[in-house]
C-alpha cells in the first residue's frame, strides 16, 4: 500500500567537497558502493517505504543524473498518476542558480499541493543508509511533533560533514548546528526531515517573505523554540559521505560482511540503474580477497582490500590493494595501485605505480590514461 | 504502428525431462545458465538485437517460474505499446483444453496471434538452446533465396550426427533430404531448430498439417518433410558459431564449462550483443580474506569466504570458510556451510549444503545433482567426529 | 519491494449472454460502455486510485480482445516490475484444462498466485459493474470491525430485490443472514459482489469449499453462505453511490443513457477519478456544418455530418449528412451512412448502416441491435425510391 | 522491421514568431489540432516511419518539452537500447546558449557515432505533416544523393516563414535561400535533411573548424555546388507553422474534412501524451458546427469554425466563432469570442466579448482571466 507521503530528494546547495569526483557530476551521482550512486539509497528507501511520489530538486550538473534515473523505471517509479519528478532550476535565469532551496521549493509549490499525501518528507543524496520511512512517520504522528528529524548516533571522528543536534529526554531537538559549530554531540542530523504538507508550505513562505530563502537554516534551525522538532533514531549503518575523506573510509566500510548485509539488505534491498554485464570473471593466477567486485570485471591480478566497480579489468601480475577501481577502469599488466581512488574509465599503463593514503587517496579523474 | 515484416514465435514449453531435479518445478527454457541467466534470455536477446521486436512465447510445462521471469518484457525491452513480448499458454476453451501436441500444432493453436500482426515472414525459434546468432541475416538469406523456408544448420561431429534433424543440401544449399535422427547419416549438417519461414507458406503447411490425422504435428518429424516433398523452397543457413543444447545434466554441466575457458567460444561479455535478463537487484559480490577465487564466473550477491574454482556461481550463492568448491555450479540462492567440499557438482536453486559435507567426486563418473530447495545436512554425530 | 498488504482478483471471465450478438467474440467485460471504455475500466481504475496495485485479472470465455485490451497493463499504470496487473487464464495441466467451475474455484485454482504475494487482504471483485469506488475505505471499515469477510451492498429498490444476493445486518452492520435471490427478500441491501476478505480466512474457505463435492464454488451461492453458518465475522459496507450491472442489452443501454443527464450520478469528467483505458490515439473530433449535435457523448476520431440527439458515439464512429441518430449508441468504428435513422439502437463496433437505411424505432418496446462488424444495406431498388 | 535511419529533431534556434504562444514555452510544445503539440508530427512520422532512436536537441524553455515527452513511452520509445534522448545544452555555461547547432552536434558526437545506423534525418518541430521517411530514405539512396531535402510545392502567399528551393529536371537542389531571399520559387523545404552519418560528422567538424556553426547555412547552402543535394517532394498535406498568421490558417484548414484525414490518418496516426480526457459531453442546447473538438469538452452554447482543445468548457448562451481554444479554457455565460486564441487554461468571464481579425487574432496569455 502506499505510504502517505511525498519525497522530496533535495540536491540544492548540497554540501560538497568531493573534490574531482565531482567535477562532472553532482554529489548525487557519485558512484559508491560498486554499482550505485549515491542517490540510489535515499531513493530506495523511499521506493521500499511505500512513498509513491519522489520529486529530485536538480541544481547542478544534472546531466549524470537525468541519464541515471531515466523514466524510474529501476525503482518502479514510472507510474500513471505519480512517480518519479527531476525538477531541474530554470535554465533561463542564471541568478536562480544562487538562490536557496525555499526559493525552489516555492517555485515548484503546485507539486505539493497537487500531492495526495499530507505529509513531505525532505531528504539529501549524500546519505548512505537504508532507512524504513514508515517507521518515521509511524513515531511522527504518535509524537504530535511538527518536524521529525532522522538522526544517528555516531562514533566520534567520522569524516563526513553533518549536522549535530541536542536531544532532550522527551526526544526533542532542543539545538542543531551546522557541521562546523562547537555543539559537542555525537547525535547527527541525516538531513531526513517529515513534515506536515502544510506547515512546510507555510514555512515556505513566511521565511522567504522574511528574505530568507534556506530551509534548514531559516526554517528549522531558527524556530526550535516555537516548533516541536523531535528526532527519531535510525539504527542501521549510515555514511554521511561529502567530502574524499568520508567516501573513502565508508567504501571501505563495505568490506564488513556485516555493513554489507545491513546496508543492501535491511529493511530491503537498494536498486539502481541496470547495466546488463555478465558475471565476473576470475581468471586462473586471479588472487582477490577482502574486496567487493561488481559484475562484468575480468580479473587475472591481484586484488585486496578494494572495490571494483562494474567492468573493470585487472591484467595479469597487476596489483590493486585498498583502492576503488570505478566503471570500466582497466589496470594494465603489472601495474600496482594503493590507496587510490580511479574514476571512470580510467586506464593503468602496464607498469605503471600509483600510491595514495588512506587519508589522501590518489584521486584519478574520468578517462584519465596514466 | 509500421507493419511487423518478421515476427518470432519462441517455443518454451519444454519439459527438458533429462535434467532431472533442476526442472522438477521449471520449465527447461527457465533453467539458469552462465551464472546470471536463465535459457531463454539467449533467444529473446537474440530477437531483440536481430531488430525483431513482436515474439510470441509459447509456454506449457511448469510455466510459474518462466512467466514471472519473463514478466511484462521489461528486461528485453519488449514491453511495448504494440507488439513486444506476449506469453502463449495453451488455450482452455469452453470444452476445456490441452496441451499443444507438438511444435506444429503449438503454432497451429496461435494462428490468430500471428494473423494479427499480419507479418511477410515468421520465425520459429526453440527457448532450450544457448547460441548467439543474428536472425536479420538469416532473413537476409531467406529473402536472397526466394525461399519457402530457411533452416539454420550447423555442422556436428560424424559420431553425433544420428541424434539431429540432418539435412543434405545441394551447391546452392537447397535441402534435398532431410532426415530426423537418421541411423546412417548422409551428412553431418544438423538443423538447430531455427526456422525462418515465409508466413503464407507455413500457414498453408499448418493447417494441411493439422488436417491430417497421421501428423505428430511436428516441425522436424512433419511439416519440414512434406514442404520437401511437395518441392517447396527449402535452403539451408550455415551457423558456425557456438551452438549448444543444454538437455542433460551433462551438456549442461558441460556449457558452464566452457565459460570458464581462457577465450570461451561463447563470449558473455561483448558489449554489442549483450545477454539481457531480468536483475535480481543484488550487491556486488563479497570475496572475503580467506577466499581463494580461480578460474570461475561468480555473479552479483555471492559471498564467498571459501575456496572456488573452475565453477560458476549464481546470484545469492554463497560458500562457507574452509569449503571447497571446484568445477560445479551453484545455482541461485545456493548455500555451501563451513568446511564442506563440492566436487563435479550442480547445486540447485536455493539449495544447501550443511556444515561438512561432500558432494561429488572428482572421479565419479556422473555430475553429483543436488536438488531445488533440497538440504543436505550432517548427521549431528559426525558434525563432530569428521571435519573435513 | 514492500509487502502487498492487500492484492485484488477481478473475475473477468463472464461471458454475458443476455448482451447476444455484442459478446458474440468479447467477454462481457470487454463490452465497450461510455463513449470511449470498456466495462473492465471501471474496476481497474478503482484499484489504482484506491492504491492497489497487484491485480489478478481471471479471464475465460473469448479472452482475445479483452487481453489485448489489457495489455501489459499500461494505460492503467499497472505495468510495474513488482505486482501490477497479471491475466491469469484458466491453466491446462499435463492432465489438461477445464474452465473455472464457478467464481470461488476461479480464486482457488489461482492460489498459487495469491500466496506469492502474501498479502493480509484479498479483495475480490467482477469486471461486470459499472461503478467509482474506493476501496481502500471498504478496507479501512473491514479492519475496524475486526471482519473476516465484508460484503459491499448497495440499496436496491424492494420489487427488484430478488434478483440479487440480499444481506440482513444488525446495528453494528454484522451481516446476520444472507440469501441469493430469495423469493421473500427482508431486506433491500444487495451485494454488490465486492468482497474484502482476510486472506488466511478466504484460504481456508477456498481449501474447504473445494473439497466439498455438493459445491458450485461459487462466492455467493457457497463460500458466503457457509462462512456465516460457521459464524465467521461477516460485515457489510453500504456503497450509496452509482453502481449498475449492465448485464442485458437494456441494461447497458440504460446505463449509457444514464451519462447524458444534466448532471449525471455517474461523472466521468471526475479530474480525481479518471477512468483510464487503453488510448486509441485518435484525433480530435469532427462535426460538420450540416451537423446538429445535442445532449450526447461524442469522442475522439468521431465524424459527425448528421444530427445527434441524446446518443452516445465511441472512438471512430461517423454519421452521415442527413442521418439522424437518437437515443442511441454508435459502439468503436460504427458508421452511419447518408439520409439513415437511428432511434433506439445499439449499433455494434465496425457495423455499417448504410444510406437510407432505417434501425430501431421511438415505439418499438426493445432497443434494437446491429450485431459487431455487421453492414445493413437498403436493396438497390429501395435506394432511390426511398430517400429518408 | 527497424529502418536505418537515426532520427534528430532540432530544436536550435528554430525561426520563431510565435509571440505570446511561445512566452513560457519552446516552439516544439505549442499546442496544435486540438490535443497535439508541434512536435508530434515529426515524431510520430518517425517512429511510424520505424526509426528506432530519435535525439531531441533541446534549446530554450524545454521544461514543457520534458513534460510532454516524458520517457517516450506514448510515442512507444522507451526501448531498452534505443528510443528517445533529450539532450539539452550544457547549463553551466550560458554562451552555449548563443552557439549554432553544429557546435551541439559536436558536443553530442556520440550520440550519431555510437547509433547503428547509416544514415541520419535531421528535422524541426514545427513542421505540421505525416511523413513517410522510410520512402525518403528509399530515394535518397537511390537516387546517389549526398543529402536528400524533403520539400513541397505551396501555393503562393503560405504565411509560414520557410527557404525556398530550385530544384532542376534531375530533382538536384541548385539554389536555396532563407525565407526572407528573393528566389522566385513555390517550393519549400520541409527543413529535413537525410544524409550519410560519416558525411554528417565530416560536415560538423569541417564547418566548425572554418568558424561557422550553422547546419544548412553553412554546411548545405553553401556547398549547393559540391554536394548533390536533392530534393523529395512530399505529396501530403503541409504547414510550416512558426508565426502567428500561419498557425492560425493552417489550424483552420483542419476543418476541411479531406485535410483532417489526411494529416491524421496518412500514411499512419499521430500521436501525443495521453491525457484521460472522457468523451466530451454537448449537452440540450449546444449547437456546434464546423469545429474541431478534442474530449473532455462540456458545451451547452455555440461552437462554430472553431477548434476547442481537451476539457474546455463553453457556457450557455457563450459564442464562439472562427477561434482557437486550448485546454481547459472556460468561456463563461454569455462570452463571445470571434477570432480569437485562447492559450491553456484562460478564463473568459460570463458576458465578455472578444474580436480579433483573422490576419491579426486576439491571443490570450496562458492562464489569464478576462
């Protein structure tokens, strides 16, 4: 049955520090995880809940993702009377581009109206997590609050840039700041906020009268004391990935059986764009442990502690240790990789060296040949 | 919508008996191949990248699994607005229904599906044999000979060739003979069971077919040796690319194999000719620190942390620490506990093996077959006593 | 995919007798209504906006037009790659087929499509009623009360009382006793054949039902009636809107007649609740201007030169210059020729009234009919001599 | 069968004096005939013609573009390697919007390179017909031609903006000018050019190279003398609508029933988004002739050489003559309308009296009540 509410996956001024990874692409379509991008577990999640409605506020670069989604059909979301919207900002009115998400959310407000669901809920791309929305609208509702906002309790030091809150007793968000305030809380924000359909029209617009035009900042963060913002606690495994450091430590996450299981099974499985590649073949002198490989890759090399995206190529005698090999990446005979992180299509001359950190990964851009 | 020139009509009823357990609840076309597929997807990819875009499926035996794999067409992008893929059971009418009594009969029974699309010419293809070929030049050949029908051959091993359809053909490949199963064969060209046919001639041969009492209605034991006897058109289409039908244990076992190769004659991964299926929306596959991976095909959502060789893994499959798994196949689903040893072994859909056990030997001289579903377990006494 | 809490099985086998020569080659609920749909439409529309989205769909007698009408379930965007809509035919066995025995044996042949979706609820309906309903508040009423069963039933006036099932309710709306077609009724509320069943009951009753040698199978004769002998909790809904079974030619012209109204009980033009239907893709109808159009419903593709009064003209119907149509209904592709009258009538899809020629009459006490595909023709003779 | 021919319609620069009509939208999505949009003649042609795969090279204003196509389904596209692309210029960069359309070509080489077949049909949208181009490929191979032009011959004093053509005995295409030339010819080109995708790419990179970034300008017009260019002549009906006069002739010509069977029916039918309108509904008292009617229309006054498009509601005792009124419009009691166009969903309020002439009609904007 469906659930009665609408998405809403919000990619305006996402906080983004992805560095070459994004030079061609929003923070959405990232790829993560050997065959996804990172859209895929927010929409997911949506798809699974029931939502029968996700609205994608395009910003930038959206090319990637308008060729990702496509009509929805890989999440089911091609329907009749709903589905799958990718709302891109005006093309013909260049200041748009700096405007806030209110300002969009505004422009785009008949798509709240015309929805059937009374409530919205407002989520980011960057959120690796697989999240039952039913279940956070059950505790809104039981609540009476007026905003409900996902959050997890995370172990100190994370990479990610997120947003810290104070939870009362009650369950009630008495402070959130931004992910560079002093607020000293390992409770993060995972940018997921329910709401009623219509108190998010009218914060629309009374903040935007009000000149501002940010809907956590102006809208949630300033009104914590008029409106009832509670939390509700997510418990399975979360990464908040933004910026090189965090995509790399929650990639190699994956490489836990048990963050695997969780993350692609719990509560129900994460689809993405089908690619239609055969099964991987490892070839005999192929010698692969501690790694996730995605299908269509043709290995005969070395492989540890690495993730291989869909078609990649490792040669004989190459060798990839803790390193993320995206789509179509071929590893030339002998190379050796470490730590480092190849986007698309990159290719390894045979021979070739390359060595990153584990903090600073070796960043290869799109179509690179090294 | 522009008028269908070439329509197919994909035989997939068949019970494909000498596969034992695997097709006790499946249909042969339904049997998973090369670590991913199913039998079928062969064909209807074919059809797809041979530009024909209406197929008829025609389903009988154990057909649940078949027609939930082939849902609405999607995974081929035959779910169109007009023509794509239509499923094809036996029709119950209000004095009830049967199966269809043979190939012929089973188009026989569609002739107002096809009728409907109104084509020039009608391919007839079986959903049992794996094999890419591109059925456009089939036609191309087809139309070139001004023929009554076109029967795609392939050239078999002398010894093997009394268990085909073999046909005689002359210089310009015209069949001059054709023989079903012959114990003497007078050539070594055997027919594939793909038939192009022209639309106004095989509709008359069906229903001068169906009319005779006499008939088996079938392709191969009726219609194609009257149409010869009557002097129709009837030429040959040379195949030499891998051809295989996969209906014993054996030849099954066998065409996963042959994957395996170095440069395998049947290459799954070629970027124009891909082998569409329907996804099962699995993770990348999980090679644990004490997997030991070598020479094999292993498909998404597998999860190995024993050993594997020379063996393809399905989707979902998974091998235990300290298990062995050489030159077998696990199908879907298929669990290998801790410590357990799977030798020349298939192991079906959702099928597992407990803790310890062995299936298979290396010198056996049958492929050991574990059954759908089936679990093997220890008996609690010697889980202890023998740890393999 | 979220589990299906609640799936729909929509019996659309029926083969409408008493509609004679327009369900000579159609089901019943392939018989066109409304200008521009088919019966089914109205029930597969319902499930859509009441936000069910697995349907079985059990067809039977002359399926062909009925399936390709259905598709794979575009036009109701019941093309989905989970659930969505599944035509499920009576299914031939190795043993052979027969056609479903009656409503209940429909659903019990087809538990195996039922039990893999799981569902909590199963919501049984026919594709023979024209009504917009949402059952999702049946659903809502059915779990608030606890149900086992819920039964929508509709007022009928008291003399026509017989020819239905009729429930007697106590205060709570617990149905206290039920009877199909009784001679003595007691009461006025009549099942409108929508059933809301909890599924692990309806399960056991199918199992029993079957079992019982004396049963028809049948959901109102059998399955209902012993449910409330075994004091199962049955509860009514009262539906109080449009609701009709367009099961007699009168009927279905009655109910066409219905739309036309200056404010209809049944509004098509509902922005909230569109009936869908497969798209003819027809362009934007064409009224001359020799025409003279008046209270009626006219769709796409039609051509209009003549006067129509009070009728109801589906996709691709024309009328000629100094024809006159009224109180009437021109079914898909009907033409009406030059100085022709059409009064009280049903042409059928594709027939042809030719020039002069005359069908149905103001008096006449029973609509007249043209059957499908039909052309009526005045004799040369009578061309001339007899301009209308 | 496919034919080889891949489909692009080009909606670059498209010659646009559409006025009001085009405000908020692209010429390709102005609604024409009651329930089509400019577009869907060249689309449908195409896919009836059975191109596999069409590119729509998206300029301006396209969100109504996106929208109406959709993933292509209705138009039976959305296919699993082929079908329907929506390629709209890069919006990063805002000079990309003055560029000419070879210079999107080039940026979208892949999409012609990667296509498998032979040759290519570049169009425009705002071409009303129904073309067989499977025939125009038959000639166009035939006759040896490097380019093939689909033309037509028009009676004098058409009103579309359209180049004109002289063709010899041979059917070879030896002057073409722009619209506002003085060549004295009644032949038109359709603006459909077929040609060998090798000569296409050729003709990109050449003319880009030489400065110049416009296709027929600078890649057909200027090479009369070295390329045979020849033209097809259509034999069905034709409008070249890209101006107020001639959208409002060629939408009245629709009312002649032999133009009505012919653009709609010959050699296959249009198609369009399907909207679920029901029949519409002339209730005691309507009096309509002459018009064309779309569904979903509920008329108690008079119709008459009109075109009403889908759910527009005409009042008792309203009149309205020799108008165009799109979707959803509301004539009130007692309105009167004569040469006039009603864009979507304006409000004509009961009593209110509206003349154009038929050189000049009264055009309502989009949502405006008067």
């Amino acid at each position: 049955m469906k659930l009665p509410l609408t998405g809403v996956i919000n990619l305006i001024h996402e906080a983004d520090e992805m560095e070459a990874l994004t030079a061609n692409r929003c923070l959405a379509t990232v790829p993560f995880g050997g065959r996804y991008r990172l859209i895929d577990f927010v929409l997911s999640s949506m798809v699974n809940s029931g939502i029968p409605k996700v609205a994608v506020f395009a910003h930038r670069k959206f090319r990637s993702l308008m060729d990702h989604l496509g009509s929805g059909a890989n999440w089911d979301l091609h329907r009749k009377q709903s589905g799958l919207f990718v709302l891109p900002p005006s093309m013909e009115d260049q200041t748009d581009f700096g405007k806030g998400d209110l300002y969009h959310f505004y422009r785009h407000r008949d798509y709240f109206a015309r929805s059937a669901s009374d409530h919205v809920v407002i989520a980011r791309s960057h959120m690796v997590c697989n999240v039952d929305f039913a279940k956070v609208l059950d505790q809104h509702r039981e609540s009476g609050a007026d905003i409900t906002v996902v959050c997890k309790q995370t172990p100190e030091g994370t990479p990610g840039l997120a947003r810290k809150a104070r939870v009362d007793e009650t369950g009630r968000i008495v402070e959130m700041q931004d992910h560079f305030g002093r607020l000293d809380s390992d409770i993060v924000s995972m940018e997921m906020y329910v709401l009623g359909k219509e108190l998010l029209l009218d914060l629309v617009e009374t903040s935007l009268a009000q000149g501002r035009d940010h809907f956590v900042r102006h809208s949630v963060l300033s009104r914590l004391n008029q409106l009832r913002v509670h939390a509700y606690m997510h418990e399975g495994v979360l990464g908040v990935v933004n910026n090189i450091a965090a995509y790399y430590r929650h990639s190699m996450e994956l490489l836990q059986p048990e963050v695997w299981r969780e993350l692609f099974f719990k509560p129900s499985a994460i689809y993405t764009k089908v690619k239609d590649e055969p099964p991987t073949h490892y070839r005999s002198g192929a010698d692969v442990t501690h790694s996730l490989i995605a299908n269509g890759c043709d290995i005969e090399g070395t492989v540890t502690g690495s993730i291989l995206f869909r078609g990649v190529k490792v040669a004989k005698g190459a060798v990839v240790r803790n390193s993320i090999v995206m789509q179509n990446g071929v590893i030339g005979e002998n190379g050796a990789l470490d730590s480092c992180i190849l986007d698309k299509d990159v290719e390894i001359r045979p021979q070739t060296q390359l060595r990153g950190s584990s903090e600073v990964p070796f960043i290869a851009l799109k179509r690179k040949v090294i | 919508m522009r008028k269908n020139e070439c329509i197919a009509m994909l035989l997939a009823g068949g019970e494909g008996r000498r596969l034992g357990v695997l097709t006790k609840d499946l249909a042969k076309p339904a049997v998973p191949f090369g670590g991913k597929y199913r039998i079928i997807d062969f064909t209807l990819s074919n059809c797809v990248h041979s530009g024909i875009e209406t197929v008829g499926v025609l389903t009988q035996y154990q057909p649940l699994v078949l027609t939930q794999h082939l849902g609405i067409g999607s995974p081929w992008g035959l779910d169109r607005r007009e023509g794509g893929m239509h499923v094809l059971p036996p029709y119950v009418r209000q004095k009830g229904g049967t199966w269809y009594k043979g190939t012929a009969n089973a188009i026989y029974q569609n002739l107002g599906f096809i009728e409907s699309y109104d084509p020039e010419y009608v391919l007839i293809i079986s959903g049992d044999h794996i094999y890419k070929m591109n059925y456009d030049l089939l036609l191309d050949a087809h139309k070139k000979n001004n023929a009554d029908a076109t029967i795609a051959v392939i050239s078999v091993p002398w010894a093997d060739a009394s268990r085909f359809g073999i046909l005689s053909v002359d210089e310009d490949g015209r069949v001059v003979e054709f023989a079903e199963k012959p114990k003497n064969p007078t050539s070594n060209l055997a027919s594939m069971g793909v038939y192009m046919f022209t639309w106004s001639v095989l509709k008359e041969a069906l229903i001068r077919d169906e009319a005779d009492r006499q008939s088996s209605n079938d392709f191969g034991k009726d219609v194609i040796p009257t149409l010869l006897e009557d002097g129709a058109r009837l030429f040959s289409y040379q195949f030499s690319d891998y051809w295989k039908d996969v209906g014993t244990i054996d030849s099954l076992w066998e065409a996963n194999m042959d994957l395996l190769e170095e440069r395998p004659s049947l290459q799954l991964n070629d970027r124009s000719w891909r082998i569409f299926t329907a996804s099962p929306n699995q993770p990348a596959q999980y090679v644990a620190p004490t997997a030991r991976v070598q020479g094999s095909l292993i498909n998404e959502g597998c999860v190995v942390e024993g050993a594997v060789n020379r063996s393809v893994l399905f989707n979902g499959a998974q091998v235990g620490e300290g298990s062995l798994v050489e030159d077998s196949i696990l199908m879907p689903g298929a669990v290998v506990g801790k410590n357990a040893k799977i030798i020349r072994a298939i192991v079906g859909e959702g099928a597992v093996v407990g803790d310890g056990c062995r299936v298979g030997s290396v010198d056996a001289a049958e492929i050991a077959v574990v059954g759908s579903g089936e679990t093997i377990r220890l008996p609690e006494e010697q889980k202890e006593a023998e740890p393999v």
